[in-house]
C-alpha cells in the first residue's frame, strides 16, 4: 500500500496573521486613544475665554468659556484628570479615555461645554485622526 498525507500548515499561518491583526488593531486602538487625550487638553487651553467672568477676591478673576466651547481652564483640575487606559491586543481591542472628576458630567452634558463627548471638538478629531490611520491595520 502506498500513502501518502497531506498536511496543511494553514492553521499555524492562521494564527501568526490573527496575532498580527490584533497587535497592529490595538496599536492603532492606543494611537487614537492618545491622540484624544492630547486633544482634549489642547481643546480646553485653547478654549475662548468668552464666558461669564467670576471674580476671587483678590486674585485674578476665572472667565469661563461659552456655550459650545470646551470648559476654559481655572486649577487645572480637570484637564490634569484626563487618563487613558490602554487596549491589548485582542479580536476587538478597547482603549478608554476619562475622568474621575465629578463636575465633568455637569460641564460636559448641562452647561454645554463639550470637551470629550460625541458633541466635542476633539471626539470629531479624533474619528478623523482614526478613519486616516485605519489603513495601518494590514497584515503583511
């Protein structure tokens, strides 16, 4: 009897490529992540300070930002509060990007003053800054 097998080596090439995709979809996933942060940050120093003015005794007065601007900077508090947590390699990779300080939601969703939401200046960067890398995302 003469035999003979046929292998394929497929399933190893599969999975060097699947590796691949992961490990170049989240290196993209932290590129925007990245890019959002420092958006967001530069969106809120470069803010107008067109707003209400709130004198503080003897110090400098804080002038606000107006509607549809991002919250002009007073302590830095909140720009300072903008974190990320990285993605890792996987099938859908998640990066994220918040804040723990408890007025951000009153600014961002009832004083319209968008600075990281779908609304905000630097999310609609950040989607176009996602869309133009998007083609990083190949195996070769």
């Amino acid at each position: 009897m003469i035999s003979v097998k046929v292998q394929s080596n497929f399933a190893k090439k599969a999975d060097v490529v699947l590796k691949k995709y992961q490990v170049n979809a989240s290196r993209h996933v932290n590129r925007v992540v990245n890019d959002f942060r420092t958006n967001i940050m530069m969106n809120m120093r470069n803010t107008p300070k067109t707003g209400n003015v709130y004198p503080r005794g003897t110090s400098e007065p804080h002038i606000a930002s107006s509607a549809g601007n991002p919250p002009a900077m007073d302590t830095s508090r909140l720009v300072n509060s903008i974190q990320i947590k990285p993605s890792s390699p996987s099938i859908k990779p998640v990066g994220k990007v918040f804040t723990n300080v408890e007025y951000a939601q009153m600014l961002e969703l009832y004083m319209d003053r968008p600075f990281m939401g779908k609304e905000s200046k630097a999310y609609k960067q950040a989607k176009a800054f996602s869309r133009k890398m998007a083609k990083d995302i190949k195996v070769s």
